[in-house]
C-alpha cells in the first residue's frame, strides 16, 4: 500500500542530545513537508522540500535540520538547540501544487 | 493578525443538529482552501477542498468560500458523535506551503 511511514512513534530525548525523525514515502511525491504540533494547537511549518536536495526553512526552523537526499525519504533532526522540542511531529507529502497534502501517524516527541 | 484563524471552541452541538464551523484568512492572493478532520492523538485527514467562490457539498459536509471576505466555512449536517474531533482550516498561501489555523475542537452531545 502506498503512504506515508514515521518511525518511531514515540521517542524521548535526553537534555543536550540530538534525535532524528524518520519520514518515508513510497507515494513518488516530489514535494514533502515537517510540521509541529502543541496541545490545542494547529500545525505549524518547520521545513519543507520540493524537489530532492533542496529544501527551505518554514516559520519555526529554528534548532531543527533536515536533508532530502533521496525522493522517498525527508528525515528530522531535533538538535539541542531547540529548547522545547516537546510536540507531536507530522511528515506530509503531496503530488503539487493546490494538492491536499497525505499525512504520515506522527511522532510524540517528549523530554526526559 | 493571524495568517489563518478559527475559534478555538470548543464547540458544543447536540446529536443530529447542525454544526458550523468557520475560519478567516489574510492573504488575499490564496487560492486553495482545506478543512481536516483531527482525532485526539491522530493525523490529520482531508473532509473537503474547495477552490473558487461558493458552496461545495459532499455528503452530510458543506464548504463555503467566500473570497471577497477572505472567509471559510464548513457545515456539518446530522451530526454523529463519531464526528466529535478537532477541526482544522488550511489555506494555501503559494510555493506549495499550506498554513493551518489553530483548529476547533467540535462535540456532539448525543
């Protein structure tokens, strides 16, 4: 079946640590996408790519990186420069332009 | 001024009546407009799209665009419980970045 797989669900992270994110898509979209997201609140834009090896900062890049080095996959690292990384972490992709974006099931990201 | 704004809720509206759902948007130059369905704990699901001026109906779902007062609606009929969920309003605001409102939270009391 064609979508969207994030790994892991749940992850915890140590304070000063880095942690990835994966996100892999088997749906041959070009363009791809990480949003945050807080309790009660809607999604907001970290980083996006819209072809491989190329990608641009959304409106809270801050102390995240990413790298798009093949179509299929978008992976997120939480660097120890984000200071409150807790959130729950959507992965999208989608076919266009004007396209409804297909959502992987997220990760909850916590702090120890 | 939000890029994209809803009321926070929660909305409260009894089994079988009409739910309202609405959402404001500050760039005039938008040209696609998306209501998710969100469950507690859950990824976003697409309910409707909506393009140009005016209503859109898919089932018991409605979209109402009104791009003159930079305005979206959607209207639930018969409301389920199972349609008890956040609702979220995305706009798309060009170079294939879609910006989401904060969401309403939508009960339906049996």
């Amino acid at each position: 079946d064609g979508g969207i797989t994030q790994s892991p669900k749940y992850l915890f992270r140590k304070e000063g640590q880095n942690v990835t994110l994966s996100c892999e898509q088997n749906l041959n979209h070009d363009a791809m996408y990480w949003y945050r997201q807080d309790p009660g609140q809607g999604l907001r834009l970290i980083y996006y790519s819209q072809i491989v090896n190329d990608f641009q900062k959304g409106d809270i890049a801050e102390g995240y990186s990413v790298s798009r080095e093949k179509k299929e996959s978008f992976p997120l690292t939480v660097t120890s420069a984000q200071k409150n990384p807790t959130a729950f972490y959507l992965c999208a992709s989608t076919p266009g332009s004007n396209e409804k974006l297909f959502f992987g099931s997220g990760t909850q990201l916590s702090v120890l | 001024q939000k890029e994209v704004e809803q009321n926070s809720g929660p909305l409260s509206v009894p089994e079988g009546a009409i739910a309202s759902l609405n959402c404001t948007y500050s760039d005039r130059g938008s040209q696609s407009f998306f209501w998710y369905r969100q469950y507690s704990g859950k990824s976003p699901e697409l309910i409707m799209s909506i393009y140009s001026n005016g209503d859109k109906e898919d089932g018991r779902f409605t979209a109402q665009l009104n791009k003159a007062s930079q305005y979206v609606s959607l209207l639930i009929r018969d409301s389920q419980p199972s349609d008890s969920a956040t609702y979220l309003c995305a706009v798309n605001r060009g170079a294939q970045k879609l910006v989401f409102g904060q969401g309403t939270r939508l009960t339906i009391n049996p």
